[in-house]
C-alpha cells in the first residue's frame, strides 16, 4: 500500500479558518480596500496570449530587485512567502536536522520543517513576548539548519532590532537564518538596509498584505546570489503565475497607493490601541497591520458577537502565551471606526454579564 513519509504522516494539516467570510475581514490580516486601481486596470487589459504562456519570471524579478536596490541574483520571486518558506526547508534540512522559531509565531515554518523530516526547536518568547534572544542562542546546536524569525511577528506584533538578528546569524553561521518581513511596510524597518548581511541571512516579503495582493500569491525571497543559486535549483522555473507577474511591476510603481493605505493602518492601529487601553483590555502594542489582545475566558462568545455584527477577527487562544487571545486586523481608517464602534458594543455586554474583567 502507498504510505506517505514517517516525516508527512505526523503533520498536523493547518486549515485556517477560510470558509464563511463573507462581512468585514480582520481576521487574516489582508489588506481591507483591496490593491492599486492602477493594478486592476493592468489585470483587466491582460490578453489571452499572456495566459497562453508559461510565465517568464526573470525580467520582473530584475524590476523588483531594482526597486530593493538588490542585483537579481539576490532575489527569487515566489508564491507567496509560503513557498519562500517551503523552498528553504527544502534547501537546507535534511531529516533530523534542527529548526528553531520563536513561539508564538507564523505556522507555516514548523510545518514546512517538520515535512522534510525536521525536529522543530520551540523556543518560548519571554514575558510580554520579548524576544527570547539568550534562550535562542543557548539552543543552537550543530544540528541546527534554520532559525525562522517573523520580524514583525505574527500573532504578537513585536518587532526585534537588526542587531539581534545579525547575531543570531553570526551565531549559527551553518544555518539559513529566515527574517519573515511580511508586515515591513507596517514597521518601516527591514534588515535589507544593512550592507554587511551575512550569507547565510534570508529576507521574505510578500505583496498579500499591504499591497492587496493575497489572492495572486506573490512574494519575494531575498539572500546571498550563491545561496539564492542553490534554492533557485528547487523551485519550479513557472512558480509564480503569469497574471502576478504581469500586474506587480504596476504594483511597485503606484507606491502612492500603498503608502497612503500604510498611513491609514497606523493611524487607525494607533486609535484601535487607545480605544483598548480605554476598554481596560490587555494588548501587546503593535508593529504591524493587527493589534493582539486579550479578551480572557469569554474569547469565543467575542469573537461569535463581533461576527453576528458582520465582523472576523481571529481566534488565537490556543497559540503559546496566548490564552484568550484575539488577533484584530488594522484595516482602512473606515473599518477600523466599525470594528470600535462593535468592539465598545460587545465587550458592554460582555462586561454586563461579567464574562470579561473591567
Ligand atoms: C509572518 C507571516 N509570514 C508569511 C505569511 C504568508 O504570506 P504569503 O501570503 O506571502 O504566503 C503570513 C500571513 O499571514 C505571515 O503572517
């Protein structure tokens, strides 16, 4: 009988929670006005002939490695940051070799570790999720392959300085060392500034969050040309689609548009802060597009209160350290004054029936 790998059968499938998500989305940390209107009328002027082909990835990779002030032979574009991550497990663990991340954070990278037969080293954050940096380097071993960093983090929004991860780096100089900066455009900070990178440093990026781009599935893995070579080798020559393709050099160039909707999250991830101080809810202030916070014991009727209100937020209660915990996406300054005006609402009536704590 066909059996899958010893390494596959222990998986644990992640389904995140896709079905029913019709009403205001704060639950996956999308961008909530959707993309560029210039990147829309570049989609819609697309011809049969572009879908007729396979996708050439090259020149747009040369166009986004400009715009990082990158060569192209540092970057790969990828579907998505998930793939940016499965090609790097791929790359680099062989079977009982380590993986570290610091939890709680993004599944993804156990997942891909643990699929190429990987032991996950699960290093906890420390109190209010500070970065468990003396833990993490007392942890590196010679078996250690990869060290995944989710630089903001998600689900906490904590953030860590490039000093802390250069010397992680350093200081497992036979590890590809991830720094998963999906919500940089949130932070502003990214470790690609700095010129003396060590080789075995990696950045991902990704066009599903500010951007809007979730659906098209396009992200970037950033490294060392010698290393990039390597994990090129394992990814397929069409692996980003030719519609992506086609629409993110427009992406790139309408920075406007982005940047006006990154003013807009942190305006409203500073008011969305506030109102939570002001509620008396515990939260951990943010660097990216969510806000974690925690609503205690009565999480699940929360969360069923805010979607009868046509609101999805996130349940995050069962991630280490997060015990009632709720992940709220910053959307658009409109949202964000719907998600309040339900949250003050529902946390009343909650309050009322004495299900969360003043
Ligand atoms: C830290 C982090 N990395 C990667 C991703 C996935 O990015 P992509 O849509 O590019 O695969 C997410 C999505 O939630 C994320 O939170």
């Amino acid at each position: 009988m066909l059996e899958a790998r010893a390494a596959v059968k222990t998986l644990h499938a992640y389904r995140p929670p896709l079905a029913g998500r019709q009403g205001l989305r704060l639950d996956f940390n999308e961008s909530t006005i959707g993309c560029s209107p210039r990147v829309m009328a570049k989609l819609r002027a697309l011809d049969a002939e572009t879908l007729a082909r396979y996708p050439e990835r090259e020149p747009v990779e040369a166009e986004v490695a400009d715009f990082l002030g990158l060569d192209a032979a540092q970057i790969l574009l990828t579907n998505g940051v998930d793939e940016a991550i499965h090609l790097l497990c791929a790359s680099y663990l062989e079977p009982r070799d380590e993986a570290i991340i610091v939890v709680p954070t993004f599944a993804m990278y156990a997942i891909f570790a643990q699929a190429e037969g990987a032991l996950v080293v699960e290093v906890l954050a420390g109190e209010n999720f500070a970065f468990p940096l003396a833990d993490l380097l007392a942890r590196i071993s010679p078996r250690t392959r990869l060290i995944a960093v989710a630089n903001p983090n998600n689900p906490t929004g904590t953030a860590v300085t490039p000093d802390v991860l250069l010397q992680i780096a350093q200081a497992a100089p036979d590890a590809a060392i991830l720094v998963d900066e999906a919500y940089f455009e949130f932070h502003g900070e990214t470790i690609l500034s700095h010129t003396a990178r060590p080789a075995n440093l990696f950045v991902a990026r990704t066009f599903s969050k500010a951007y809007g781009l979730a659906g098209l599935r396009i992200g970037i893995l950033a490294g060392d040309s010698k290393q990039m070579a390597m994990v090129r080798c394992v990814a397929s020559p069409y692996n980003v689609n030719a519609v992506a393709l086609a629409v993110l050099p427009e992406a790139l160039r309408d920075q406007e548009y982005v940047q006006q909707y990154v003013a807009e999250v942190l305006r409203g991830r500073k008011v969305l802060q506030q109102e939570l101080s002001t509620l008396g809810l515990q939260y951990w202030p943010s660097r990216a597009n969510f806000v974690l916070v925690r609503i205690g014991p009565a999480y699940a009727e929360f969360i069923q209160a805010l979607r009868a209100r046509g609101i999805l937020v996130r349940d995050r209660h069962t991630d280490p350290g997060c015990e009632g915990c709720v992940r709220l996406t910053v959307g658009s300054e409109e949202h964000t004054r719907t998600l309040i005006a339900a949250l003050r609402e529902v946390i009343e009536k909650l309050r009322e029936r004495r299900e969360v704590r003043a």
